[in-house]
C-alpha cells in the first residue's frame, strides 16, 4: 500500500544507517559513500519494484481505496512517476537522517523512528481491514463486492514472493554492513 511503501522506504533508510553505525561514525566519505550505494541497490532491485508491481496489478488493494476512484493506475498518468519519485526522496531521506543520527551517536534515536514507522504501518494495515485486507477497485469496494485478498491465489503468490525477496535481501545487505564495519574494531 502506497500510504505505507513510502514510510517503510524512510525506514530502511534508517536500518542501513543503523548497519552501517561503525562506518558512519568514522566520518570517512568512502564508508558513507559505499553504504549509500549499497542502499540504493537494496531499494533499486529489492524494494522499489514490489510497490509497482501492486500499483499495476492490485491498484484498488495498493491505495486501500481511498483517494482514487479509478480501477485501474492508468487512469492517472502522473500517479507512477509522482510516485517514484516521492518513494525515492523518502528512502534517500531515511538514509541521510539515519547517517546523521548515527554520526552524532543518536543510534536509539534512529531506532525509534524506524520502529515508529514500523509500528505505524502495522496500525495501518490491522486497523482498517476491511480496505487493507480487500483487493478489487475502489468501485467494487464502494458496492461492498471486493474480494478479500486470501481469494486470489496470484496475489498471495506475489505477496508472498516479495515479502520473502524483501527481507531475505534486506537480512543480506544488514548483515553485509554489519561484518564491514566489525573489522573497524579490531
């Protein structure tokens, strides 16, 4: 769903930089500029694709039909470039706060706002299941006809497929950082 796509792309920012803690503090450019990289890969090949792919697919579902009348995103021609680039300043928001916070030994406070975010896309997506949990267009969701999502076995398929693809990668990538930046305490 796009209303938390974009937060949790602030978030991830925010883990990189959380990863990346011992590099960041040395304040060396190569070290922040080599996490930065490796964050962009993450949200490039990993992430940035799964909001698309739903956007196109399960459009009703990815705006938990709210705001867009439409059945389908093409019905609004700058919804997927406005989109693109809001998801990006996000995740290069999240990752330029996240290295602030870390440089300056703010590590708990980076851990609470990707917490925060965390828990604010749980609230959203269990507090309202009767949008989050339906896929259809918002007009069958207006006439209360919207399948619940456990209906469609394509979409569970790719839920699924992404949600393993996301955090098995995002576990990767954290880990990566997390061994690179062991060495700098020895």
């Amino acid at each position: 769903m796009v209303q938390i796509d974009v937060p949790i792309a602030f978030a991830i920012g925010n883990i990189f930089a959380d990863a990346a803690q011992k590099q960041l503090q040395t304040g060396r450019p190569e070290y922040y500029y080599h996490t930065f990289s490796q964050y962009l890969l993450f949200q490039i090949f990993f992430f940035s694709w799964i909001p698309v792919y739903f956007l196109l697919n399960y459009f009703g579902w990815e705006t938990t039909h709210r705001w867009w009348y439409e059945s389908s995103v093409t019905a609004y021609p700058l919804f997927m470039p406005v989109f693109m680039v809001v998801f990006f300043l996000a995740a290069n928001g999240g990752f330029l706060l996240g290295a602030s916070l870390v440089k300056k030994g703010r590590v708990q406070l980076n851990r609470i706002v990707y917490i925060a975010l965390f828990a604010y896309a749980a609230v959203w997506i269990f507090s309202q299941p009767g949008r989050t949990f339906r896929l259809g267009s918002y007009a069958e969701w207006n006439a209360g006809s919207a399948p619940w999502f456990y209906q469609d076995p394509k979409f569970i398929l790719m839920l699924l497929v992404s949600l393993v693809i996301w955090g098995v990668a995002l576990v990767v990538f954290v880990r990566r950082l997390q061994q690179e930046g062991r060495h700098l305490d020895t």
